[in-house]
C-alpha cells in the first residue's frame, strides 16, 4: 500500500466541517507514519467510495 499512488491526477479542494477529535487524530496519524495529512484522507475516501459504491449508482474503478 505505501508503493501506491493515492492522489494523483487533476486535484481539487474539498473543505468540510469535521469533528474536532477526528482531525486531531489524522494530524496524529500523519506524524506518526510516513503518510501525508492529504494521503491519509484520500485513502480514507476512496476506501468509503468502494464500500459504498452504490451510493454513486454505476460502477467505479476501486484502486
């Protein structure tokens, strides 16, 4: 999983209102790993996206 690329391609921002102790703990999370504050949400939304796929209502890539 490190060798992926999590967020590649054309970016764009997402700001979202969270709660105080979640953001608390990926800040935490990022300095205690080799992953990037970005990185660690990416992953985190894409693995949402492919468990909840149905959500989107067609079929999507899950990498």
């Amino acid at each position: 999983m490190r060798s992926q690329v999590h967020n590649d391609g054309e970016l764009k921002e997402l700001t979202v209102k969270i709660d105080k102790q979640v953001v608390e703990d990926y800040f935490t999370m990022a300095e205690n790993s080799d992953y990037d504050l970005n990185e660690l949400v990416v992953i985190a939304l894409k693995r949402f996206r492919a468990s909840h796929c149905d959500y989107l209502k067609s079929n999507i890539p899950t990498d």
